[in-house]
C-alpha cells in the first residue's frame, strides 16, 4: 500500500503557477484549491513517502 505524505501552502495569485511548479519539481501532486481561512487561497498536495527531496 502507498503511504503518502502531504503539504499545504498559500497561493500568491500573481505566482500561482510558479508556486506549484517548484512544488511539482520535488515530486509532489496537486489534490485541491480551497479558499484560505483568511482569505486567498491554500493549495493540498501530496507525495508517496520517500519521494523526492
């Protein structure tokens, strides 16, 4: 069974894409975009355990 790790992270609008391609260079999937509980919006990823560091 896979056993994954996870992150989440706020997202600058103007930077969205530059935030989650860094995040996707170290292994790491987007799951979801919600609102952030202050506003903005916070993303979920996620990594099998032991990727890439």
């Amino acid at each position: 069974m896979t056993r994954w790790e996870y992150l989440t992270t706020p997202l600058v609008i103007h930077n969205t894409a530059a935030i989650l391609n860094n995040w996707g260079s170290e292994g790491w999937e987007l799951v979801q975009v919600v609102p952030g509980p202050e506003g903005g919006l916070v993303a979920y990823l996620k990594r099998p355990v032991g990727g890439a560091e």
